[in-house]
C-alpha cells in the first residue's frame, strides 16, 4: 500500500457579488456579476503543515476582485475573468494556475410611459445568467463561456417513438408532445482575442432559433442540432456542451370524467425528469479535459 | 381552563402545475400556471372523528382544476381562480369557503431571426410572477391580486439621511446610493367584473414608471409614492399592501490601496436585509382582513 | 372615491445572523439564531415626506441585536426576543410596537471516539428550526413560539378512505399508506414568564409521541390530535396552530410486469401536495389575531 | 476547420425519489434513496437522426429502479446502484457503460415517552445526505462513496496566520477564530465487495473526530488531517476528494460602543465564502477521472 500524499487541489473566494456602475455619462451602465476566483500552485505546505506564507488569503483575492473593477471596469465576463487569471498567474510565482469563473445576471433599462428607456433605473430580466470560466495554466489561456437556465418550451413538433420494447417500458409512443428544457450549454473558444458580446449573442441566437425551428424526434435530435449549428456558424468554437433535462409535462387523462384532451391540458413535473447531456465537437481539436472540470456534469 | 376546540381550519391541493395550450389557432397561446386550492367550511368531522363524508379530497380538488381547465380554458388567473371558488362554494353544501390561489408564469414567443415570433416556441421570460388569491365566502368575492419577485434597481436617485443617532448607530449617511429591491404587491380590487389583463398590465407599469422616477429619501417614501400611483390610477383598486426588502449595496471600499471608489464599484450583500412593508389605503374602505390571511406578513 | 393614506405599516431588518459563543468554561455552549426586528410607530413621515427624523435605521436594529446579545447573551429564543422587543418599545417614545422573531438552529457536540462529546466542536443537527415571534404592543407582551421543518413519516398506521365520490374523484380508498408531513407548529403561550426551553422540549415531544402513536384516518385527525395533546399537558398554551403538507408518497405500479407490491415500494412526489392548515384552540380565549399576522397561513 | 461531431454523451432519468419499506417485520425498516441512472453507449443514431430504436427510455429507466427495488430491496446504496448498474451493461449490448447515483437520506426512529423506539414512525434527522456514485465500463466497477452537507462548526482551535502582505490584503492575523464548514468528501473504494454500511459509518466518523481533534492552521489544513486519517485507516480506499466552503464567522466590531468582544458574538456570512477543494490520494494508485467526472468540482 502506497503513501498518502496531497492530490490535485485549488482554493479561492467563491461567489463574490459585484455590482459596477459607469457613471461616464448620465446614462449608467451596470454590471452585475458573481465571480469565483481560485488558484492552484505551491501551496502543498498549507495543507501539510499549516505553514500559510505562500497563501494568497481568499480575503485578499475578493478585494482584488473589487480592486480591479475599480481599475478598467467589468467589460464582458470573459475579459474580466482574463485580466483576474493574469493578475494572479503573472503576479505570484506560486500561483501555478488560476481558475477564473464569472456569471453574468441581466438587468434590462425600464422603459418609461413618457420618457422611454430609463438613464439609472433598471429591472432584472430573467433568471438566465450568462457564464464564463477562463482557466489559464502558464501561458496557456482556455475560455469556455455558456449560460444556463434558459428555460424554453414547444408545444408543439416534437414526436418521440421508435424506443424498443424492452423490459419495465410502459411509455406510450408519441408524435406530438410537449417538449421544455433549461438549457445549460457551454461552449470553449479558440483564441482569447474574440468580441465576446457579439460572439455570446449571436451562439444565443442560434440555440434559440434551432430550438424553434427544429422538428424534433428526441431531446437528443434537437440537441445535437442546435450544438452543430452553433459549431457551423462559429469557427472560433472548439466544442460546445450541453445538459438539457428533459421537463416533462403530461397529459392530463380526463377520460374518466368524459372528457377528451386532444393535447391542451398538460401536468407539469418536477422529479424525476430525463437528463440528455451530450457534447459536440469539431474533429481534430485536442482536448482539453482539464479546463472542463467542474463545469458540465460529465467529460 | 376552557375546553378545547377546532378553530379555523382549511385544506386542500397546493401547487398544482398546470399547462395550457391553446390550439384553436396554429399560433398556440399556452397559459402556465401554479394552483393551490383550499376550502373552509363544515369539515370538523375529520379533525374530531376521522369521518371524511363531507371531505372533498385534495385529489380530486386537482384534479377539477385540470378539468375546469379543459371546459372553457384558464384565461386571466382571476378569472380562473374565480370559476374554481364560484365552482366549490356552490356546488357542495359543506363548502362555506374557497380560497383559490392562482399564480401566472410568464412566456415570451421566440422571435427566431427568419421567422419572427414564432408559432408554437417560447422562453421563459423572468422569474416575476403574477399572483391572484381569490377568497369567495358564502356570495362575498374578494380579488387580491399582484406581482412578486419584480426585481428594480437604480444606480443613483437615491438619499437616506436624517435619522436619529440613537444608541448603536454607525451608519452613516448618504445622498447617494444604489437603491434596489424585489417588489411584491397586493392590491384588493372592488368588483370582479374587470378587464383584469389590462388592469395588470397598467397597475404593473405605474410601479415600474413610479420606482424609476421617483426621487427616494427612503425606501419607505418610495413605496408609498408607488402606492399612492396605482391608487390614483385605479379607482377600482380599494387597497395596495408591499412587501420590499432593501437589496443592499455597498461601496467597497479601496482607500486602503489608495483607489478612490466614487459610487462604482459596489458589493451587492445577501442577509440581513431590510424590509420594508406597508399598505397604502382608500379611506372609507372596510378593511377585509380575512381575505388578506396568509398573503403578506403583517395584517 | 375616498382619499388616499397609509394603512398599517412595519419595517426593520431580517435575517441577522448571529451566533453567540459562551466561553465561560472550557466547554463551549454555542447559540445561533437568525434575529428579524421590525418597528412599529409613528412612521408616517419618512412614507409621506421622506423625512427620516424618527426612523431607528434597520442598521442600527441589527446592531442592537449584536449588542443586547454581547451584554447578557442571547438564551431561550423567546427571552431574547422579550428583551429586543422591551429594548425598542420602552426606549423610543415613537416606536408603538415591536415585532422580534428569532429562529433557532440546533446544533449537537460532535462526540468523539476517544473523548465523548467535545468541548468545541460541533454538528448541525437537523432542518428542524425553533422559532419564535414576541409582538409587543406597548405593556402588551405575546409570544407566538413553535417549529417548522420537522419531517416525520409512518410507514403504517395510516387509513384514508369514506370521502364522497363527487365529480372528478379517482382518488382510491386505503386502509394501509404512508402518511409523511413536514410539521410546521406556532402556539402562543400565556404570559411570558416560563421556562421556555422546558416548554419546547415537552411539546415538541407531545407532538412526536402523538403522531408517532396515533392511529390516523385522516391528517386532519393527526393533526388535531396533536394539538389537543398539547393543550391538554400545556395549560400555558392559549392555542396552536399547525401547518402541515401531505407528503405524498404513492405505491408504484408494478403490476404491468407481474409484480406485486404490497406496500414496499412508494414514489415520493413532490408537487402538488396536500395542504391540511387548524387551528386547535382553548374555548374563552380571547383572539389576538395582530399577533398571528404572517406568522401562519390563515387567521 | 474539422468536420462536426458527436462527442462524450450520456443520458437518463434524474433524481427518482423511491422509498422503500421492509415490512417483513413488525419494525419496519425505511430506506429513502434518489437514484440518477445514466447510460453511455451506442446511442449516436438519436441525436444524429432522431432514430430511437436503440434508446432504452428514461421512462424505462424509471421504472427499472422501482422493479429492482421491488425485487432484492434497496439495501446499500452502492450495493444498489451496482445492481442497477449491471442490470443496464450486462443486459443491453448498446449500453457501454452505465453511471448510476444513488443518495441516501436518512431518517431515524421516532423513540417515544412511553413506548421508546417507534416500530413504523420515523423522522428525518437531518439535511446531511450519504452518496455514492457507481460507474460501470464494461467489466469495469468503479465505486466512489461520499457524504454531502455535513455542516460542522469549532468554536476555537483555528488559527489563520503568516499569509503574505500581498497587495489588496486587508485580512487581520488571528490565532482564535470560528471554523465551520460544510464538509462534501467523496471517496473511491477499492473493490466493490465491501461492508459498505460499516465502512460509511467508520470513515464518517474518522472525518468527524478528526475535524474536531485536530487543531486547525488553516482549513486547507484541517481537510488534508481528515483525508490521511480516512485513508490511513481504510486500505480498502484509494483515494478521498473534499469541497469544503470555509463559513465565514466575523467578530462583530462593538467597540464603537465602548463594548469589548472576546469572541462571543458573530456574524454568520453567506456570501462570498473561502472554497478550499482538494484530493487525498495514495501513491501509485492509477487515475481514474472519467470515474470522478461531475461528482467534484475539479479533477
């Protein structure tokens, strides 16, 4: 039997809650983050001997966070979280690598009735969140950016049939049926010197549009679609993951009372649902497990 | 000592998810909503001796709600919430109460790049929701209606100063803050014969126009300037109660590395929070504090 | 149409953590609650002008929870509160009512293998929360204590059949199903000089013993039991009041497949859930309905 | 540029809550289980073109962990997930690998006044939840075991000094601090024919004494002193993972007050929180990190 010696280990402030406000102009903008910093390196002596001269304090890394927004703003997600693995990999010889992750929450201008969108006043728009994890090892930079719960439904083109007949199968086939999911998709970029904006809301649009658009035979058929078509449109992307639960909604059997439900009347679940997780992948690219770790439930 | 009785009681099916599509059209509307239904009325037997003859089981209340669904569609949640205590408190004897909660989650249409809005694909739209809590006792109907987790924020606009130093203070005053909150409002309507989208939509916009324009000294005097609007608007509205908490944010400060921070870079704190919470009144409207029982934290 | 005033109105600061740690003796006693305060009073001016002359900042509340709790501890929830509560009505003349809840979390000594129970080291317990909500209105002191969280299931011991087979009903009769809640209790006791811990810890007990023991044809019937069983052992307690979901658990079907299943084999759903709410009350008690505002789901 | 492709895939049915009764006897014996199934395999044809004729439905999956529980009982949760995963791999060619989660929640006897441990009534005892995580690969039987939310606190006996002054530190040296964290450690079993049960209970507690024991120079250092002890006592574990947020407890300041604060009141934080992860691994043990795939957040 081997010794015991210390694995892979990484540290840091987790969910630092960030507003930042550009008053430049009469028109603020705000950005409203969460950012996770953590690092990897030297710091074996922490752990084994609770000697700390090399510890970066977490303390410390979350007034960075704040320190830097002061120095240069937020900017897009991807940017921000560049800048903070560089602070960290560039400054400290024990900082071996840093792990970067920031959520961006959207805010949207409230509209007026008599004076149209609002110079300071806003509303939060969606529980979608918008996110990007930069992992920069040495000189080695890996942007693998996303969003999750993006919650959409169709109520309609969506068959699902074929599935054998094997033991413990009850499901009853069917070519029409409502099909939702929160779509968490994160996708890595080749390079780090893209218009994040642009490039963010333009994959957004495609997943949307091929979700509409998709006539689907399973959840499966519709995922891979909408990850072969972001892939087509972007060739700064390398991969692009999902994991899309499959929301049930069932029909309501209102048989007993005489009554027909030709497909209106739906029961919407909980637990347990159906769990699709796939990646596509554009072939010849190396992989990058490492940057994956901890963002999608699989490799 | 006195003997020992039943006091209020009432039961019921909470959080029925509920779907609904309609298909008269290709363009599908879909409805989701969350019910929960309760009655009150001649069920001591139950509770004393087990004898459920007169118990409606909560079962079956669900399943009425799917199939009031199916006859005639779910519609405004009043509406809805208005057919399903119309439907307990005159059809059974034993039912002297119903009180019928019906929340309403939003959906937008995809609006694809080719296509525009599209016909059967939607989005989740926010985590708002609109609420109704319709409580029929005997003929007497009351509408309570409103919104909850409606998320505002201004970046500047905002002052407190001017309170007591009394002992334990240290805050320190400001005529510049962040101000932010997560609006929940309830406003009893007179009558249940309303236009009740429209009224929302119009109740829904003076609260966003009154948060975004008003000049706050206090949270406090920001609500009832939100208050004060709708009830100004909305003769129809006999009352309006909120419930908001003080989102706090704080300005970080950065003078320990000589960063000055003038209204920036803020950090956006969970708990402890205020919480501010007031009714804004018509005079000369018996109060109704029955219908209000559960619905916000205070009477 | 009458004017337009401010009706009822309270504010303050929730959810102050707070844990106090006894060190007197080596062996650690660790308190931790989660304080809300909320002030009553002569308000008005801050809502209608702004002017915040009279307004004890919500900051200055939580820092007096901190306070009080350094000079003297904190203790039975119930004392605490009792003396937030005379703190703010006894001090300021503009303050007419105070509202204190706290919740208590459990934690439990980690006993060790070698050295039993520790000194200072500690295990969460449980979800279980002790709670508590003193309203003072001038000399006027209630106090509302009870539990939430406490999930408790039978495996047996539980009928549910004789229900009315009205429209809609599918619902079948049983005299053998798991009956599981998540028991939410509040009882407000007669006067506040008890010894509160003792108080909770028998009742808390009554209301284990009594659904542990009673044979249910009904959650309506436990849950009556389990008040009466309390108000019968508590001559202190004026009436509690109980909030408690039915946590489906429905027998799976097997039978499609050849297999029974008698009683083994339950699915535990979440959504929706039956909702049982009573009041059990001791007759000639007066109704202090102001007292329970927000702190159950019905008066 | 590559082609596009399908890469990693899996899918399945999520969180199938399944409680199950041993009723062979008068004293029932409960076991409440979440079971996630995922398959890996043969399933390109799905996504590809929407041909389900390989697809065992999640549906089916479902109703797969009922049957088995009917047939065999639950027992361990690794017992369990290994059946259930060599029912999937060794029973349908397309299934290359199966990965089954199984979590335990755990409940305790209601012991009542009179009548001490209950034969059929039960209470949840807490929100900590024991896990395992069964991957199979053909003949290959991983087994990775753990506990999540096992939420523990010291009182003293932490220190956190001797971190750099690096630029943004404001954190003070302190030699007596609060130390709480919830502990989630997950570890991988050697062999898959072990007294799973006993093996649960004993490094659980080896965790518990270890954390309260061990006199703490960081927290970094406290999860390295609980891995070794793990591992040094349990030869049949290769390796043990840990996520532990470092809950941060700050002294409240009352010093403004003329009120000194010899560690006795705090407040208890949300966010941000330090995230300390790291593995305790023996030597010479091969990688496995497909197994460990989205169990932790790292690799």
């Amino acid at each position: 039997m081997g010794g015991i010696s210390l694995g892979y280990n990484q540290y840091g402030k987790a969910e630092c809650r960030l507003v930042h406000v550009d008053r430049s102009t009469p028109t603020h903008q705000i950005t409203d983050v969460t950012v996770t910093s953590q690092l990897i390196g030297d710091f074996a002596d922490t752990h084994l001997t609770g000697d700390n001269s090399k510890v970066i304090a977490t303390d410390t890394q979350k007034n960075t966070v704040y320190a830097l927004a002061r120095q240069g703003g937020v900017g897009a997600p991807e940017a921000f979280a560049l800048r903070l693995a560089r602070y960290f990999v560039d400054g400290f010889e024990q900082v071996h690598r840093a792990r970067q992750e920031v959520l961006l929450h959207g805010w949207e201008r409230i509209s007026t009735s008599t004076g149209g969108p609002h110079d300071h006043a806003f509303r939060r728009d969606s529980s979608e969140t918008r996110t990007t994890v930069v992992t920069k090892h040495g000189a080695d930079e890996l942007v693998i950016s996303g969003l999750s719960d993006l919650v959409v439904l169709k109520s309609t083109g969506s068959e699902f049939h074929g599935f054998p007949d094997v033991p413990y199968t009850s499901l009853v086939e069917t070519n029409d049926r409502i099909l939702a999911t929160s779509v968490t998709a994160r996708w890595r970029y080749l390079g780090t010197d893209l218009d994040w904006d642009k490039a963010f809301a333009s994959i957004r649009r495609i997943l949307l549009d091929t979700f509409a658009d998709h006539h689907s035979l399973s959840l499966q058929q519709t995922l891979y679609a909408m990850g072969e078509a972001a892939l087509t449109a972007h060739p700064e992307l390398a991969e692009i993951r999902f994991s899309m639960p499959n929301k049930h909604h069932f029909l309501v059997d209102l048989s007993p009372w005489g009554l027909e439900n030709p497909n209106e009347v739906w029961y919407a679940a909980d637990r347990p649902y159906g769990l699709i997780e796939a990646a596509v992948t554009r072939d010849d690219m190396p992989a990058d497990e490492a940057a994956w770790a901890g963002i999608t439930g699989f490799c």
